[in-house]
C-alpha cells in the first residue's frame, strides 16, 4: 500500500508529542526519542526539497536567506557544536512553512491536520495523567507535587497552542463526538497548565485567545463552549485546588520574588544584558550582524537568554531580527490579501481568526521563550502555511489571482473593481420581458 506524503505530514505532530515526552526518560547524550524526532523531520524535509516545487516563493526567499545569514553567524564560532544543535532546531521548523503551504491545498486536508493537533493534545493530557498516578518523572517547581514523566514544564507552551486549535475546530465541526471529545481535552489541558504553572504558555495562551475571540466577537457558538470548559474546571476544583495552591505558593516566592518583583526577574534582566552589552561593542558592526549567533551562555555566565527576541538581536544583530520579522510581516501581507479576496463562510472566517491568534501567539512565546524551542515553532509554521495555502486556492477559484497576483497593488484594485462591473453570463443573456 502506498504512502502519501500528506499522510506522513500528519503523522509529524504525534511524533513529536511522543518524543517531547519520553526524551527524558533517557540519559543524556544517547539515542533518545528526541534525536530520532530530528532525523525524521530531516528527512520529510530532504524527501520535500527533491520531490516537490517549492510555492510561495517571494516568503521562501526570505526564509533561506535568514537560515543561511544565521548559519554563517553560527560557523563563526570558536566551538559551533553546541550552535550548530540549536541551530538546527530553529530552522527544521521554518521549513514546515513551506511543506504547510506546498501540500496542504483544501478545507477538509486542513481540518484533518486539526484532528490530529487534538489526538496530540489528548497524548500530551494522557502522559500527565499516568505520570502523576505512577509518579513518574520529576515535579518541577515542588517535589512530590505535579510530575511531567519524561516531559518539562516548558510542554505546556505546546499544550496552549493546540488548546487554540482545538477552538477553531470545534467551530467549523459538526460531529458531536469530536466536539465532546475536544472539550473534555480542552479543559483537561487547562487544568494540566493551572498546575504546571508555567507563566509562558499563560501568556502565549492569552494572546492567541483574545486575538482568536476578537475576530468572532459574540458569536454564540464559541462562548458556549468556552463556558461548557469553564464549568469543568469549576467541577473539578476540589480535586486539583490544594495541588494548585501549593505549587502557586512556591513558584510566587521562589527565584527571589521574581513574581512580586519583576527587576529580579531574569527574562526583565536580560533585556538590559543585552543592551549594555551591545552599547558596550567596541563598533557599530556588532549591533548590526550580532555576537556569532545561538550561543549566548559564553556570553553571561552560562546563562542561555530565553526571551526569543533579545536571543535574536543579540546573535545575529539587528539585521537578524529584521528579517525575521520581515517573515512574519510578508506572512500576515499575504493572508490578509487572499483573505479579502474570498468569500467569508464560517470555515473562513474560523481559519482567519486562527491565524491571527498563531501569530499573536508566536509573538507572545517570543516574549518568555527561544525560538528554537522547535515543539511550539514546528506546529506553528505548518499551520500558518497551510491556512495560507487554503485561502489562495480559494482566491484563485473565485478571481483567478495568478494572472495579476505579483502585479502592484494598484493593479489588483483594478482588476477587482473589472470584475465587479463585468455581468455575468447568466444575467447578459436573459431576453428582455416585454
């Protein structure tokens, strides 16, 4: 029986849940489920590249031209092994981008990858709960009170991104038993992130939510289930309060009072690190081309930086952080232009209000995290590419946008505007009434 490539797409993000949560379980510096998850995606990117034209190439252009300047940054390093590794988990995923938008070309290709972030999502919920039951692994911030098994407080910046998901399926959904089966999930998952109590994925969750929320305003579909989740965690409060409350009296007052105080805070410092240490370059070529990229604990004390945008600017300068944000910029161009173009069903509408809280989400994560952190980045890419390929396709059915689609935008407007005054053919040739 014969494979399809797409088939092997959607099987990316259970490999990745699989191996984000047994890694730890091996020691360090052996085979591990992780390293294998590398090579698997390495391969689906080789098996694209050859087999595959690669569309969309003005946002491709961008991408390459970041991952080659940040590679020469990082082979420019005295030691690049440990770089060259981080490296390598930033730019696996900005290749998702261009499989996304590449393979997936429909509406229903698009809800079946949604499906498989909410299977990923019940197997991140499963591995907490066995964990805790068995008591296995560590339990960050408190001994003895939440186990991760073989995963890290830092999934549940994975979990907030597929909880987004999860929404914007249960809008476009009909099946009941899906739509059962995504809340129970969502509302577990949140209650996994109350008591992991990881501030990142609060915010990166937020910011995707509140974006996602905007779009659909009051719309009675989505606050019904949100209230359906909510009147789950208030059920279930009584098993999971004292827990909670435990673990939130320790993160609040650890680390110094980072919480109370956020000048302790190392994220707040490293906005200041940064800066000095850029002020302090002996010339202007530091702040612009950065400090030989992905290797900033040489830097600080063996302290790597975590918020995703002053590791950016302080590895690769400023040209760096302009190209990044030059991609996400084209991204968003782009979207809002197939956007206007298409009609604004529900499914649309949805995978709009999507896309925008991915986005919102991705620059919240920046905020707390790095962007190699490849398990959030990896899903992320793919998703927006496919939402974007979705929405050309449909352009392209009903205004025919490849013959004037890199043309200005003056050219667009009046190619619109012709097609709006041109009747139709039914209408042209409906005899007169007498």
């Amino acid at each position: 029986m014969r494979i399809s490539f797409f088939s092997v797409i959607l099987c990316l993000p259970l490999v990745h849940v699989l191996a984000n949560t047994t890694t730890n379980y091996f020691p360090a510096g052996t085979i591990n489920p992780g390293f294998l998850r590398v090579l698997f995606m390495a391969a689906i990117i080789l098996f694209f590249l050859f087999k595959y034209k690669i569309e969309q190439k003005n946002i491709t252009i961008i991408v390459l031209f970041f991952l080659v300047y940040n590679l020469l940054l990082v082979l420019m390093n005295d030691e690049i092994t440990g770089p060259l590794i981080v490296y390598i988990r930033m730019a696996l995923p900005f290749f998702m981008l261009m499989i996304g938008y590449t393979i997936i070309k429909d509406k229903d290709s698009l809800e079946k990858l949604l499906k498989v972030y909410l299977v990923a999502l019940s197997l991140l919920c499963l591995n907490y709960v066995l964990s805790n039951y068995f008591g296995l692994g560590r339990s960050a911030y408190l001994e003895d009170s939440f186990y991760m098994g073989g995963a890290s407080a830092g999934l549940s910046n994975e979990i907030a991104l597929f909880v987004l998901c999860g929404l914007a399926f249960v809008m476009i959904n009909n099946e009941k038993r899906w739509n059962y089966f995504t809340l129970l999930v969502i509302g577990s998952s949140i209650i996994i992130m109350l008591l992991i109590l990881r501030r990142g994925a609060f915010l990166t969750l937020a910011a995707g939510l509140i974006v996602f929320l905007y779009h659909f305003k009051f719309k009675y579909k989505i606050y019904k289930y949100l209230l359906t989740a909510g009147v789950m965690l208030i059920a279930l409060f009584p098993y999971y309060s004292e827990t909670l409350f435990e673990r939130y009296e320790q993160r609040a007052f650890s680390r110094g009072g980072s919480i109370a105080n956020y000048q302790v805070e190392g994220r707040y410092r490293e906005i200041e690190w940064v800066l000095d240490d850029l002020k302090k370059a002996e010339s202007t070529k530091r702040l612009f081309i950065g400090t030989h990229n992905l290797n900033s604990s040489t830097y600080f004390g063996g302290r790597e930086l975590h918020v995703g945008y002053m590791a950016i600017l302080h590895g690769s300068g400023i040209i760096g952080l302009l190209l990044f944000l030059s991609i996400i910029t084209m991204l968003v161009k782009k979207e809002s232009f197939y956007f206007r173009l298409i009609p604004k069903e529900t499914t649309v509408k949805t995978f709009h209000a999507l896309f925008w809280a991915l986005i919102a989400s991705l620059f919240a994560y920046l905020i707390t995290s790095r962007l190699h952190g490849f398990s959030v980045t990896t899903p992320t890419f793919l998703l927006l590419g496919a939402i974007l390929s979705v929405f050309k396709k449909k352009a392209f059915e009903k205004t025919n946008i490849s013959k004037y689609e890199h043309h200005g935008h003056r050219n667009r407007k009046v190619h619109l505007r012709q097609q709006r005054k041109r009747p139709s053919t039914a209408s042209a040739h409906v005899a007169p009434l007498k």
